[in-house]
C-alpha cells in the first residue's frame, strides 16, 4: 500500500530530524566555547517536540491504513 510507505518515510524522516536536533543539543557546550557556532536551545527543543507530533502522526497513520486494510479483508471474506 503506498499509504503505509508514505508513512514510514514521514517516521523516517521525523527520527532523522529528532536525531540531528539530539546532536546539535550534545554538541551545545562544546559549540558555546567557539564564538562563529551558535546552537539555539529554544529552537532545538521546539524541532524535537515538532519531531515527536510528526512521528506520532505518520504512526496514526499507519494504524488507520492497517484497520481499513483489515476491515476490507473482513468484507471480502
């Protein structure tokens, strides 16, 4: 079904931002010591938070194609 790929790749996408965000936050005391580098704590908390609604959207999304599928199934039988 190319309703469940789009949602896996929204999932992949959303655990790809979360992660990069996660580094950029590990790396914040390290980057606040070099001057040319600022890392905005505010707006990595607000990616990650942002990250976690879209993986848990792609994944609602996923369970309601998996249900109609199911339910289509039942129908046919």
């Amino acid at each position: 079904m190319q309703v469940l790929a789009t949602a896996a790749a929204g999932m992949f996408a959303a655990a790809d931002r979360l992660s990069a965000s996660a580094q950029r936050t590990a790396a914040w005391g390290a980057e606040q010591a070099q001057a040319e580098s600022k890392i905005d704590l505010a707006h990595e908390a607000v990616e990650q938070i942002s990250a976690k609604t879209d993986f848990k959207a792609n994944a609602e999304v996923a369970k309601t194609a998996d249900e109609m599928t199911g339910a289509l199934l039942d129908m046919k039988v």
